[in-house]
C-alpha cells in the first residue's frame, strides 16, 4: 500500500459525507446503498464512522459529473479515467467525482458502482494507489462479487498505518495477493486455453502467454463474474475446444471467454460414485480424460462417455514416479506435468517416465 | 518517428500509441503536459524514465518502450488519481 505524499488524514474519525449530485443511470435507493456500503468496508478495518447528511457541509462531497468539471481534472468520457478523489482536507478535501459518461451498475457489468466508490474513499481518507493488483487500491478496475467482498490485507494495513486498529475486539483480516516468486507457492488448478496456460490459485489466475512467455495475474471475476473462487480442477478438451473447471461436486464448461449455458452441473454426470464430492486435478489427452482424485486416477472415455471399467487404480501404478497426491496437471507435447506441493513433475507418456522435476514457480517466470 | 517505408496505417497506428503513452504518463506519472515542457523536459530520456517509473508501477517490464503489455495496462479503465506525486 501507499499513504498519500505528505500523509495528509482527518484529525476527527467521525466524519460525514453528503451526495451532492446523483447519477441518472441508478435510483437514488441504489446510489445510497453502495456509497454507503463503500464506507462501510473501511468503516469496518478502522476507528472512522461515516454518517450521512443531506444539507449543509460535509467531510466528503459526491457528486456525478461530466467532462470538464472546475476542478482542474477533466473527465475523459465513457471508460478510460471512472472517477477521482481528493485526499483529506478542507473544502474540495476528500471529495470523490464519479464520471456521469461511464455505465454504472449494482451488478458484474461494468462498472459497478460499490467498488469504484469504494476504492475513491481509500484516497478521500489519505491512501494512495497500492500496487498489490489485488489490492483495493490498485489503480485498475477489476470486478469481484460485491456480496462476498472483504477489503484486502495490503488496504487493512494502510488504513490502520494512518488511523491506527478497529475499534471491534477482534481486529479484521484480509485476503492477501499470491506473489509468483513465492517458494511455498502452490496451484489448485492448470488448465491450457487455446494455446495459453492458466494457473488457478484461491481467487486469481495467472495467465501465461505461449510465445511472450508473459504472465500476468487476474482475478477469476474478472473474466468469469459467476465463477466461484478456489477452482479445484481444470481441463480443456481441445477437440471440442472447451475448458472445464471443477469445484467440489459441480462443473462449468467455457468456451474461451464465455460460461457455457446450463452449467454448473453435477460431477455424477462423468459416472463418479456418490462418495466421489470433489476432484484434485484433472487431464484431457486423445479422447480420454484423466480424473486424479487423492492416490487414485479415474480414467473417462469421451467417445463412449462413460468411466472406463478397473477404474480407479492408484496413481503410481499408472504414472510410475508420481507418488504424491496431484495438485494440479496438465498436458503439453505429449507430456503430462505433473503439480504437487511446490514441485512439478514432467511425465513424458511416450518415454512413459517422469523425464524431469523442477520448483512449480518456473511457469511463472520465477 | 514514423519508421521509414512503413504502411500510412502503420504510421497511424504508432501515431495512436504514442498519444496513448503521453496522454497517460502526462495523467498519471507527472510527465509535464505538451507546449509546457522546458527543452530539457521534452527530450526522449524523460519520457523513457516516466515509462519506466509505469512499468515498475505495474511489475512489468522496465523496457521503456511502449510494449502491447504496457500498451494494454494503459488501454484499461481505472482511477484518475495520479500513481505518482500529489
């Protein structure tokens, strides 16, 4: 996180806010509820209160504006710059202006208002822009499910450097952005997508470009707003060029971008018994698809699609060398790369060996 | 510069991006605006440390040179405040 240059803060917490001009793509009800739902998540992390009033002055003034709007920081029309805040002080001090030419929504679709405000008071209180991509204050938009939204630990830690601890007794955590270059880093899934590799880990996947070998990290709601975090499997079936994900006893199947319509659905649609409820990796190679599920494999025919009988066997009866439980896998010029722990294992299946293993991080450029 | 023998559009194309980055470096990282530059300011090393100071900003690489990563991170909806300075 960054504090504002000069560390400029209210000496007061209890501080008052007052909507000046609304919006007129959400009903006022709407418009109220996410600001104050805005003020709410930073509320909650620190000392300050926010309490509304309709007249008069106020701490923090909003307003939804156009263009040019006398404050010496033009708004730029649909996209580009959403809005802007001041930091703490007197007058124009710690107002936000919101742009009246963007699209704002309650919703997944851009741009959703809970966030963007939310964000915006983060710089009415003193913060800077973070550069932690998963932080609140990170200066892209990025959408994440307004309902399950808890403010990061990187935005925690710098409201409490300038107003000091909560006042609930037991103080608020936060999620906190994986780092690629994390020794103990470990996946939850792998999955190819056209040509790109995606690596899955709780909310975020990095994206690895095949020739760039650029990646780089983005929020699963980003792409899929109705996704769950904490994806626990993934595949593609490049034949019918699909990507399915896996999340305890339910399944989604995308094409490139798009969730495809009437998922999720249930796992038993492969033939996995009841007591199967969640899948650990999974692999798709000529027409069979590979299920790893704690020590054991499964093993689907997708042209009789159904599970092959003398399934499950144990893993290492079938992949000799892979003899810990499987993270994450999948398969790239005829080899099978194996993710357990920190480690990765390349299984080349013409060889049929594990041909080399090497520290997971090494995809992501670490 | 246009790079010579290029396609009018290509020139059109590089034409856009620089506006881009000067746009952006002028927004957001204090690269002073156009017409109120000193010499010294206007020279290509200042732009190149401003595209820099952007691309550390974002853990991209520090290239200097307006890349398509650098180029899409600009291209994407976000804050008007400033990543750098008041």
């Amino acid at each position: 996180f960054m504090l504002t240059p000069g560390n400029p803060k209210w000496e007061q917490t209890n501080l008052t806010y007052r909507i000046i001009k609304y919006t007129t793509q959400l009903s006022e009800a709407d418009v109220e509820e996410a600001i104050k739902k805005a003020f709410q998540v930073w509320s909650n992390a620190s000392p300050l209160t926010f309490t509304k009033t309709s007249q008069g002055e106020a701490d923090i003034k909003i307003a939804f504006v156009q263009g040019d709007h006398g404050d010496n920081s033009p708004f730029d029309g649909p996209n580009g710059i959403l809005a802007h805040a001041f930091q703490p002080g007197q007058g124009v001090g710690g107002d936000a202006h919101f742009d009246e030419d963007e699209i704002w929504t309650m919703n997944s679709s851009s741009y959703n208002l809970f966030l963007v405000a939310a964000h915006e008071f983060g710089h009415s209180l003193g913060l800077a822009h973070s550069t932690d991509p998963g932080a609140l204050m990170y200066p892209n938009y990025a959408f994440r499910d307004p309902s399950t939204y808890t403010l990061p630990q990187d935005d925690i830690n710098g409201i409490q450097a300038i107003y000091g601890p909560s006042n609930n007794p037991i103080q608020p955590t936060g999620p906190s952005t994986p780092t690629a270059c994390d020794p103990r880093l470990t996946f939850d899934a792998i999955t190819t997508l056209r040509g790109e590799i995606l690596f899955f880990k709780d909310k975020y996947f990095w994206r690895r470009h095949p020739q760039l070998r650029i990646v780089e990290l983005n929020f699963i709601s980003l792409f899929w707003p109705s996704l769950p975090d904490g994806i626990q499997a993934a595949y593609e079936n490049v034949d019918e060029d699909l990507v399915f994900l896996f999340k305890g006893g339910q399944y989604w199947a995308l094409n490139g971008y798009d969730i495809e319509q009437g998922y999720p659905r249930d796992i038993s649609d492969y033939g996995f018994p009841s007591s199967v409820r969640a899948i650990d990796a999974a692999v798709y190679y000529r027409r069979k698809t590979y299920f790893f599920i704690n020590d054991q494999i499964w093993r689907y025919d997708n042209q009789r699609q159904s599970m092959e009988p003398g399934y499950p066997k144990a893993i290492a009866s079938i992949f000799p060398g892979i003899e810990t439980r499987v993270d994450a896998v999948f398969q790239q010029d005829h080899v099978f790369l194996f993710f357990s722990g920190p480690r990765y294992y390349a299984f080349n299946l013409d060889a049929h060996r594990v041909i080399r293993v090497d520290r997971s991080q090494r995809w992501l450029n670490c | 510069f246009p790079v010579p023998g290029g396609s009018p559009e290509e020139a059109d194309a590089q034409e856009m991006d620089t506006q881009v980055v000067q746009d952006y470096l002028e927004k957001f990282y204090q690269l002073p605006r156009r017409g109120l530059r000193s010499q010294r300011q206007n020279s290509p090393s200042v732009i190149v440390e401003k595209l820099k100071e952007m691309q550390r900003f974002f853990g991209l690489s520090e290239t200097g040179k307006p890349d398509q990563q650098t180029l899409a991170v600009m291209r994407k909806p976000r804050c008007g405040v400033p990543d750098s300075g008041d």
